[in-house]
C-alpha cells in the first residue's frame, strides 16, 4: 500500500474508535468538531433524526472580518463561544463532544474550552 492510502485507513480507524462510543440524542445532542489547516468547523447533531440544530465556523460573517489576523487557536475559541450561544439559543444545555479523530491538544482543547466558557455542558 502506498503512504496516501495507508494513512486514510488510519484516520478512518481513529474516527470509528471515537463514534462508537458517543451517540446524540434529543436530550444530549453530539457537537462534532472539524479542524482544517486555516479553519475551524462544528455542529451540533440529533442522530436519532439526523439533523443538524446548530453550526458555527471560522467562515461566519459575523466573525470572520474580527479573525484575519488571528491565529487558528485564537480562532477556535471564539467558534466555541459562537456554537455555545447558538446552542443556547435553541435550549440546548448538555451536548457529547465529539472531537473527531483529533488529538485534544491546541486547537481542539480551545474550541472546547470556549464552548464551555459559553455555558455547555459536557
């Protein structure tokens, strides 16, 4: 197998290892988080339904003119504080992170702690 390819499964792996084990519902939504190399990217879902209640990103008009300068783990806190408001927006308190197949260090460690900052529970 070449190194492409051999690096796929392993990032499919660490995602079902994490998805097996957290599960949104109603109640207790799944706030899924996707980090690229400039930006930030998170959801809320219902998968008993399958929909999603709430997003927010670092592609938001309301704070992307704010983030030109920042970088991508000043940026990630303030998507939490934008996901946490939007989240309680709709009544929703308590939510399973799911922090996909990232590391919780840097990036993701920010986003969470904002979240939390903005009145999530999890």
């Amino acid at each position: 197998m070449d190194r492409k390819r051999k690096e796929k499964i392993r990032i499919k792996r660490r995602k079902q290892r994490v998805r097996k084990k957290i599960f949104g519902t109603p109640t207790r939504p799944r706030l899924s988080v996707y980090r690229s190399n400039e930006h930030i990217y998170a959801q809320v879902i219902d998968d008993l339904k399958g929909h999603t209640l709430a997003q927010a990103s670092s592609l938001d008009k309301g704070i992307r003119k704010q983030q030109e300068e920042k970088t991508l783990k000043e940026k990630s806190r303030d998507v939490g504080l934008l996901i946490a408001e939007r989240c309680l927006n709709r009544d929703i308190k308590e939510i399973v992170f799911d922090k996909n197949r990232f590391a919780y260090h840097g990036c993701i460690k920010n986003f969470a702690e904002g979240a939390r900052e903005g009145g999530l529970k999890f």
